[in-house]
C-alpha cells in the first residue's frame, strides 16, 4: 500500500478542526457559570493548540521522509541508467 501524504495531511487536519469544534459545542452546552465555560474553552483551545503543534511537526518529519525516500531512488535509477547505458555502448 502506498503512502499518500496528501491524504494524510488532509485527514490529520480535518481530525483536528472536528475535535476542536467538538469539544468548543461540548463547552458551551455544559451546564456551567460563564466563568468556568470561559476557562474550559481557554484550555481545550490550549490542548488543541499543542495537538495542531504535534501534528504539524509530524506532518514536518513524514515530509523530509519522503523526500529523502524520493531522493534515494532517484539517485537509484540514475546509477541505473548509466549501467544501462554503458551495456548499449558495449
């Protein structure tokens, strides 16, 4: 199964806008004093700020890992168009 970074990114960032707006609707129907709303809302934005922060690092280093991957092979089918063509050239 091939790995589509595109796709990743997309759900990864859909997941995480969903929970954000999940846990924001949670809090404003909770039956708490406008203070206490207030500060729950400050802290899951807070979590959800680092979680975003997680993620764009993950997303960061699965990059560089396919780019390196990418990197390797094209160095890989060069060295193999080169043996190729020094068998045509005899």
């Amino acid at each position: 199964m091939e790995f589509d970074s595109e796709e990743y990114t997309s759900n990864a960032m859909w997941f995480i806008a969903g929970a954000a707006v999940g846990a924001s609707l949670a809090l404003l129907f909770a039956p708490s004093s406008g203070r206490v709303t207030r500060r729950k809302i400050r802290h899951a934005a807070k979590r959800s700020g680092i979680a975003l922060d997680r993620t764009g690092h993950d997303l960061i280093d699965k990059g560089k890992e396919i780019y390196e991957k990418g990197r390797r092979m094209a160095d890989d089918a060069a060295d193999m168009l080169d043996r190729g063509k020094k068998l045509v050239e005899g």
